[in-house]
C-alpha cells in the first residue's frame, strides 16, 4: 500500500493504522460548495475485478464534517469515499460520490457508537455501501455507479475539512476478491 498526502504522524500497530488526520483536508468537486480539494490522507492499494472491501472504524471526531473510512478512487474526478461523518454532535454514515462533480448522502445514527464497521461489494458498474455495528449484521446505505472493468485504488481516508485534525484508528482493512458476475454467468449458461 502507499499513501496520496502522506499525514505527518502515522503508524502501523497491533493490524490498526492510526493516523493523526490533517487539518484543514478534504476530497470533494464543485458542487453546492464551489470549490474542489483533494488534499486528504489516503492510504491504498490498486485492485481490478470485483471485490469486498471493509474496516472497523473508531475516531476522536471533534470538528464539524470530520470524517474517515473507504475511498475507493479511479482518479481526481472520478472516487467513492464512505464511513461515518461528524456532523452537527451527530454521527453519520456518509457516502461522496464523484463523478465529475461531488454529490453526499448522510444516514444520521441514534446514538453515537464506540466504533463501526464500513463495507463496499464491486460488482461490474456499481458499489454498494454498507455499515454495521457488529460485524456481522450489514445495512445498505447506498449503491452507487462505478466504471467498469477498470483498476481503482482502494483504502483508508480521513479528511477534517472544517477542523484542526483528529485521531482516526483503522482496523482490520480486508480486500477480498470476488469472482467476476460475467464469468459466472457465461460459466452457467456453457456447462
């Protein structure tokens, strides 16, 4: 794996990396706000094919709108971030998707949990976004577009756009790969 804006304190420990989240960073294009950044850290890997990614987030929000969890990225315009968002005292699940332009969806959580887990399955020209404060019971939030057949970049983003940065601890990161529907089907339909 390898960073796109390398955060000034991080390290690997116990299968967690822990970062210290720039201050004053965010990915996002155009749309409601008028301006475009894309200056936050992101720490990924290249994959192809269909896959399932997922982590265990936990953080120290304090800023309005800090964020952490998956970006999955083709490049500057074109990338999916997800994860919880801070918003207002309130945790959201949120999910950016740019195309061209940034549009944001949010799912406003009761309460405000000790941790939560963020899942994408790619299958051919969509992402679908999941959340889960167990592991083991998901919930969709989102299926969004994704160009197909075409290599991303897959991993950790924290962004605090309105803040002085805050500590973001990623666990478990897993990209499973995923067998390709097309091929599965052709396989069905030539035995």
């Amino acid at each position: 794996m390898q960073w796109f804006n390398e955060p000034e304190q991080w390290e690997i420990k116990n299968n967690a990396l822990l970062m210290q989240v720039t201050p004053k960073s965010d990915y996002w294009r155009i749309s409601h706000y008028k301006f475009t950044v894309d200056d936050a850290p992101f720490y990924y890997g290249q994959y192809g094919g269909e896959f399932e990614a997922k982590v265990k987030l936990t953080g120290m929000y304090k800023a309005r709108f800090d964020q952490m969890g998956l970006m999955i990225r083709t490049d500057h315009q074109n990338y999916i971030k997800t994860g919880v968002e801070f918003v207002d005292g309130k945790l959201n699940v949120s999910t950016v998707v740019t195309h061209g332009k940034s549009d944001w969806s949010v799912l406003t959580l009761k309460k405000i949990p000790p941790f939560i887990w963020i899942k994408v399955i790619r299958r051919l020209d969509a992402l679908e976004v999941f959340y889960s404060l167990d592991d083991k019971t998901y919930i969709l939030t989102r299926n969004a577009p994704l160009q197909n057949n075409t290599p991303v970049m897959v991993g950790l983003m924290a962004a605090s756009p309105d803040g002085d940065g805050f500590e973001a601890k990623f666990e478990h990161f897993k990209v499973k790969h995923l067998p390709d529907q097309r091929r599965l089907e052709w396989l069905k339909n030539h035995q």
